[in-house]
C-alpha cells in the first residue's frame, strides 16, 4: 500500500471512482511528502465519501485545516527568511559597484605600496606557528626585505612593512611580490597564506551573476574572497 493509500485509510477513504480519478491517484505514488494540492484533495475526498449518518466531526476537520494552514505559514516565513539572510550574507551588484576606488584585502601575492612607500597586509596561518616569515621581493625577483613576525597563533596575523631594503634604502613604487613561510615546533611547515591591500578598479558580473572585482597586479577576483574593505 501507497504512501497515499494509507493517508486515504486512515481517513477512512477507500480509493474508488472513475479511472481518471484512479490516474490520478496513482500519479502520487513514490511520493514522501504532502503538498498543498495533496491536502485540498483529501479534504475533498473526506468530505464526498463522509457517512451521511456519521459525518466527520466538524472539531477533527478544524483541527486538521489549523494545522495545515500553520505548516503554510512557517514554510512561506522560512522561504522569507532564507531570502533575507542571502540578502544579509550576500553582496549585491550595487553594493560591489560602491567598492570601486575603495581598497580590500583578498589573497594575493602582488601588493603596491602606500603614498609613503609602506606596505601592510595580513598573512592567514592554517595553525599554531613558532616562526613566521614574511619575504617582499621587487617585479625582477630580487629579495628586498625579510619581516619576521616569530612565533604566532592560527589565524589572521597583520604585518608592516616601512617600505625599505635590507640596506635601508627606499624600495621604490613596486608593484612588489609578497610571500609568507611559517614553521611549527617540529619543524614542519604551517600553511600561511599572504592577504594584500588592492584598489577595485571595475566590477564585472560572473557567469553566475555575482559580482567580480578587477583589482591591479590580482586580475579578476570573487566578491567572496574579500576579507576586509578599506
């Protein structure tokens, strides 16, 4: 016996009729759960079949309409909320288009400096650190300072870079390339991923829809991958 079936005996209902009503009956077998249509349609069903000498008791028929009209209501208020909370979590096209000459921080390994020639960014550890590293090199390659920022705890760790060489001497205008190495005790490598500063310069829409950041030095970049706006 159906799913439907047993929902029709319970009721009281044997399912007979004409073999459209037959049909149609049998379009709902293999389904697990009752919709709107499934409920219109056993009410009416209850009521054309109800002994004329026994009806259905009028308070069981109350109750049974109260409960389905309150499962319509949190499923229309979850469908609600859900729409709000992808509209809180999410970012809109015209939330993203107010980011252009904004800057923010997204993974990357290309950085420009300030107007001061200093550079700040953020390395992510993926664990516990006893020394972590940050290397700036120039466009050839050419290793220009070394920041060492020692022992550290998983997560976001920001770090400032003055904007000169070993040798004290001014680094220039970059674009400059930012690595990061960091070690545990024993000796093993943590995952350190370098977070860089960039200024959006277009905003695009993905083939999905959502929006995409055109950031100098990082190409094309998700709105996802933002971590901070400045």
């Amino acid at each position: 016996m159906s799913d439907f079936d047993s929902t029709l005996a319970n009721l009281g209902i044997n399912r007979t009729g004409s073999a459209a009503q037959q049909a149609a009956a049998s379009s709902n077998l293999g389904k697990t759960n009752m919709d709107q249509n499934d409920f219109l349609q056993l009410m009416t069903a209850q009521l054309k079949n109800q002994d004329p000498f026994a009806p259905v008791d009028n308070t069981q028929m109350v109750a049974q309409m109260a409960q389905f009209s309150s499962l319509a209501g949190i499923n229309d208020m979850n469908t609600t909320l859900k729409a709000i909370s992808d509209r809180l979590n999410g970012t809109s096209t015209g939330d993203a288009m107010s980011w252009i000459g904004r800057t923010v921080l997204t993974p990357g390994e290309t950085a420009y400096p300030r107007t001061d020639g200093s550079l700040g960014g953020t390395i992510e550890l993926g664990a516990d650190a006893t020394d972590v590293n940050v290397s700036i090199s120039d466009a050839n390659g050419r290793l220009l300072k070394t920041v060492s920022l020692g022992p550290q705890s998983k997560g976001a760790i920001d770090f400032e870079w003055d904007g000169t060489t070993d040798s004290a001497d001014p680094a220039g205008s970059g674009p400059f390339t930012i690595k990061a190495a960091a070690r545990n005790a024993d000796g093993g490598s943590v995952s350190a991923t370098p977070l860089v500063w960039s200024p959006v310069t277009s905003v695009t829409l993905g083939s999905d829809g959502s929006p995409i950041l055109t950031l100098p030095g990082l190409g094309q970049v998700p709105v996802s991958a933002v971590r901070k706006i400045g």
